[in-house]
C-alpha cells in the first residue's frame, strides 16, 4: 500500500476551534450572543434583566465567550457592555475551517 504524507492543521488554530465551538455548545450563551446581535451593544445589567440570570452566573458565561473571542468588553464607568466580534463568528463557518474537512484527491 502507497503510504500518504498527512499535513496537520496548525495547532493552536484548532485549538482556538475548539474553543469557540465549546463556548457556543450551551444554549444560555447562544441566547447571550443572540441578544448582544440584537442591540449590538448591551450593558451587563441589561443581560442580567433579559436572561433572568444573577449577575455572577451571567458573568461565568460571558468569561466563556470572551475567552472563546466571540465577543468584546468595554467598560465605561462601572458597566461592561458586550459587543459581538464579529471576524471569528463569520470565520466559524469558512472556507478556511470547511477546508479542513474535504477530501483531497
């Protein structure tokens, strides 16, 4: 049998997948990013409101996401407000990362 030379995606940009995928495998936080889509900008005492969620809860999940790059933080004053980042979700679903799953003839 001819034996083929397999070239290995970088690992710390599967890692990075891994991640992500990991941060959005929970339905609290795919309504979280829901919601921060919907107002584009939304204050963490806004989220705590709408997810009927104690702030400490909501801020473990939020952690999770932002670990994962899938959102921003930027604080004014006393509040967080969370915003979408929107390159890593738009390359979930890329060419790039749907590359590594066809076959090469």
């Amino acid at each position: 049998m001819e034996q083929t030379s397999l070239i290995s995606p970088p690992e710390d940009q599967l890692l990075l997948y891994e991640k992500q995928f990991k941060a959005l495998a929970d339905q609290k936080r795919l309504q979280i990013l829901y919601y921060i889509v919907q107002k584009h900008s939304i204050c963490v005492c806004d989220l705590c409101d709408v997810m009927d969620m104690p702030q400490s809860k909501l801020s473990y999940h939020l952690k999770i996401l932002l670990d994962a790059n899938l959102i921003t933080k930027d604080a004014k004053g006393t509040w967080s407000y969370y915003k979408l980042n929107e390159a890593p979700i738009h390359q979930l679903l890329s060419p790039k990362l749907c590359s590594l799953f066809q076959v090469n003839r």
